[in-house]
C-alpha cells in the first residue's frame, strides 16, 4: 500500500513540530518555507559575529520537547500524557527536565534563574523565579500588603492550572458541545474574567498586579482582555521552569529540522506557496508554488497566518465558514518593534541585568490601552530585554553582548508610518536605556544595530496587518472560538500555530501540533499500534 504523501506550509516551530509528527504516524512529508531558512516568527539573524534570535526566547515545558525528539517513525506518542501527582499539584519540577536523553542528542538546553527581573518605572524590581517562598519575601519587601494575597493568588490559579492545562489542555474544541461540557468548570473558577480583574482581586498594588499579570503580552495579549484561564503560564512557568536553548531558539529550530529529516522528512526553502489547491468537491490536492510548481498532496497542512491562509491562498468558493468578512471580523494581536543590538562589554551588565529583563513603562494600564484600544504610538512604552549572552557567551563576539529588545506596538490597523516612527521610537529605546542605568554609555559602546517594525512582520512572514502573534487571545477566540485545527471548508486541510488551538506561545504551538496530528490520525484511521504503540512499519491506509 503506497504511503500517503502530506504538505505543511511554513517551518515555524508549528510546521516543524507537525512535520516531525507526521513523519512518526507514517506520512511522507515535505515542509515547504518562503524564505532562505528555517523558523518562521522563531527566524534567526546573524550579523558582525553576533547571533540574534529574532522571535521567541522564552521556553517553558521542555518534556514536550523531549517528546518530538523521541518520537520514532511508526511510533507517534498520541496519547494523553501522565502527569504525576506533583506537577497537577504546580510543585517544582527540579531535576531531569531540562535535556531528557533523547533532546541531549540534538540540542543543550538549561534552566535560567531568575525566570524574569521585571523592572518598575521607579528603578525597583522583583526578580520571579518560581520559588513561592522567595516571591513571597520579595513582595513582603515591595508590597507587605500584599503577602497573604499572593497566597489566595496561587491557590485561584493553582485550580485553573488543574483543569485549563493538564486535564483539557489538549481538548480540541471542533464542535459547540464539547466547550459546553467545560464552560461550567470556567465559571465555577472564575477564568472567564480579564486576567487584570483576575489579578486585582488578590493583589493590592499597582507593582504586584503587573508582575503577576504581564505575561499573556509575551503572546499577544493584552492582560486586560485576556480571559483569566491565562492565569495558568503562572502555574506552567512555575512547575516546570524557564528555559534557554544553547546556541538561542535558532538552534531548537535547527535541531527540529535535523530530528524531521532524521525520520525521512523533506524541507524545502525559497518555496513560497501561493495556492492551496482544491478540487470541486472541496478536497485539498496540493499546492503550488510561486514559481508555478505544483506539488500533489494527501493532505495539506498550513503553520502559516490564519487570515492570509484562507483569503490568500483558498479561493472564495471553497469557503464557506471561513469567508472575508467573517475573518476580518477577528481581532488581530499587537504587533512589535524590535532592535537587535551588539555591543562591547563593560564587566558590569550581570550586576544590573538578567538574562530575561521585563522594564515596565510609568503609565501600564493606558500604554495597554494605547495599544490594543486607541491603537496610538503611545509617549511611554513597556520593553523585554533579552541579553543570552549573559547564559552562553557565544553568541557574540568575546568581550561583546548580544541583545534585542522587544516594544509593543499596535499593529497596522493603526494607520502608523513605520518607515518614519519605526526609527525614532528605536532612538527613544536606545537612549532610555542608556540614560536610566540600564546599560551605561550604550552610546559609545554599540557596535551593530537592526530593527524590525510591523511592515517586516506583513511583508516578510505573511502576517495580517502585521500582527506579531497570530489571533489576540481574547475570550471571543478562546477555545472553540478560537479556529479549528482541521478546516471546517476544505477536506483533508488542517492548521497548526499560533492562530489555532490552543493558541499562542512555544509550548501551546506544540501543543497544537499534536492536537493537529491526533486530528489527522482520527481521519485518516491510523492503527493505534503505530499512534499510541510501539514501532510499526505497517503503511497507512487510504480515507
């Protein structure tokens, strides 16, 4: 029986992750990129010796890491996972996590403490690293008030955790039924409120409701729209740490790309598709390329923007649910600026900075307003600084650092120049850095310097109105709200990504591969043997 032949398009860590599934389940299966190499949003830059991640730098439960690198072809590890009883309780996970054996063959990945310092407008800071005691000193030292708060906090959140990501975190919402049977849950925990309001009901101060709030921006989200099911990466941060690949995200991507072509996969660059090809009873064949090449296909799959992979390349006709209205309709994510800088070495950065830096702007809750609401290039701004070569030095040139350091902006519904604000915003960040002690004589001490604006995220990673994170993870694209990872439209087309479910963030794009595969395994009558079993060499059967 001849093996059934799958194409995804786009080699974000979705298409990767999908890829390297797909070839476990038995498919043949080519990645096709637009662009010269690996990535997507997670693509690196290289320049002047230094290396710059360009996107995601944070990573978080590395197990399903470890599960694609040991994945075998004809084993595919569909099944739920086992969590013992420690990590539903959100204890640390302190040891064995980092680098299973089967990751240690690809790629070195460590643990990084603190997970955040998280700067104030004042120059105080609390640094978060996932220990409930030192969290609790430390805001014993910022905000006493607010002690026995964070107590309630953990415990509200703890609950959400349980239920929101280790028993339905893998729940494919395809149908109204299956959400209703979880909506009573949400409400009863009290997730269907902004993670802000959340916040804000056990906290106090202004500080404590930012530090326990922020993270959902790392996605895309504003943390006062966001639904507090969010509350939960407080929780998956805290059970399983923050960690750094050696060598940045970049060589994650690449060891994705060695493990893919390892099980036979295929990955094809300079290979923009722009049609996915549908016959007339609204099945995907294929698809073709720029260049008119045309590629046949069982089954296609798409890591790429949701609204561009439907208005651009599915023709009208074969959209009935996923018509144009209906998907501008959809609330876009922010978008960012972000400068990729090097710069020589004083001696004194690991006095000041850490390797995850969050500097929080004097005006939080109007800056969050400036961007997702008014959409207005705001007088204050928020950053993340990353500096890896406080962790691995060799990403820059000796007695040199690598930094980026990412600004939310709005995206480009907001009518912006870029090309006339995208600079001077850069000269405001640079020299606030400078100027407020975070990185003394920037000035005199920077060696290279390369931004992007949200025209680099429409233009060079196909992303509508030049979103940096796929759909806003608002309640209304929550879920069984947020798009379906097998196409209601168009048979045998799937999704996988930030835009689908579960949504945005490393670990949750993983996760939707493997909702994705489990999908396409159902559909296509994978043996169990070979989804959930032991290795098999048995081919797959037609639908």
């Amino acid at each position: 029986m001849n093996q059934k032949r799958a194409v995804v398009i786009g080699s974000g860590v979705g298409g990767l992750s999908l890829g390297i599934r797909l070839q476990s389940l038995g498919f043949n299966t080519t990645v096709l990129e637009k662009l010269a190499g690996p990535g997507g949003r997670a693509l690196v830059h290289r320049s002047h010796g230094f290396t710059f991640d360009m996107g995601p730098t944070v990573l978080t439960v590395p197990h399903f890491i470890e599960e694609l690198f040991a994945l075998e072809r004809g084993h595919a590890a569909l099944g739920e996972a086992d969590f013992p009883a420690h990590v539903m309780n959100g204890e640390r996970v302190r040891s064995g996590i980092s680098g299973g054996p089967a990751t240690s063959r690809y790629i070195d990945i460590v643990p990084i403490l603190p997970f955040y310092r998280i700067y104030f407008a004042d120059g105080t800071w609390f640094d978060y690293d996932g220990d409930r005691e030192n969290a609790r000193a430390q805001i014993a030292r910022l905000a006493p008030e607010d002690v026995d708060g964070y107590d309630s906090f953990h415990k509200a959140a703890l609950a959400i955790f349980k239920r929101g990501f280790i028993d339905i975190g893998y729940t494919h919402f395809g149908d109204i039924g299956s959400m209703l049977k979880v909506a009573p849950d949400l409400l009863r925990l009290d997730a269907v409120r902004s993670l802000f309001s959340f916040t804000s009901r056990h906290f106090k101060s202004d500080k404590m409701r930012q530090v326990f709030s922020f993270e959902p921006l790392l996605i895309g989200g504003n943390p006062m729209s966001v639904p507090a099911i969010y509350a939960m990466i407080h929780l998956v941060e805290k059970t399983w740490g923050i960690h750094f690949a050696r060598g940045g995200t970049g060589a994650l991507i690449d060891a994705f790309v060695r493990k893919f072509q390892d099980l036979g996969g295929d990955i094809r660059y300079l290979s923009e598709v722009t049609r996915i090809d549908v016959n007339d009873a609204h099945e995907a064949t294929g698809v073709t390329l720029k260049d008119g090449t045309h590629m046949e296909a069982d089954l296609v799959a798409s890591n790429g923007d949701y609204a561009n992979t439907y208005m651009k390349l599915i023709d009208k006709r074969h959209r009935r649910i996923n018509f144009d209205a209906h998907i501008k309709l959809k609330r876009q994510s922010m978008s960012v600026v972000v400068i990729y800088f090097g710069f020589k070495a004083d001696g004194t950065e690991a006095e000041r900075m850490r390797h995850h830096n969050i500097i929080l702007g004097p005006q939080y809750e109007q800056l969050l307003k400036d961007i997702f609401h008014r959409k207005v290039l705001s007088s204050n701004f928020s950053q993340y600084l990353h500096i890896p070569t406080l962790t691995d030095p060799s990403m820059a040139p000796e007695g040199h650092h690598t930094a980026y350091t990412l600004i939310p902006v709005p995206n480009k519904s907001s009518g912006i120049d870029w090309k006339v604000e995208g600079p001077r915003l850069v000269e405001r960040v640079l020299a606030m850095l400078e100027a407020d002690g975070y990185l003394p004589k920037l000035s005199e001490r920077l060696v290279y310097k390369h931004f992007v604006t949200p025209d680099f995220y429409e233009s060079a990673l196909n992303s509508h109105l030049g979103n940096s994170f796929g759909l806003e993870p608002v309640l209304p694209q929550t879920a069984f709200f947020r798009p379906h990872n097998r196409s209601e439209d168009v048979k045998r087309l799937y999704l996988v990504g930030a835009n689908f479910q579960p949504g945005g963030g490393t670990p949750s794009v993983m996760m939707s591969a493997k909702m994705t595969a489990r999908l396409i395994a159902a559909d296509y009558a994978i043996p169990d043997e070979i989804a959930n079993g032991a290795p098999t060499t048995t081919a797959i059967p037609s639908l």
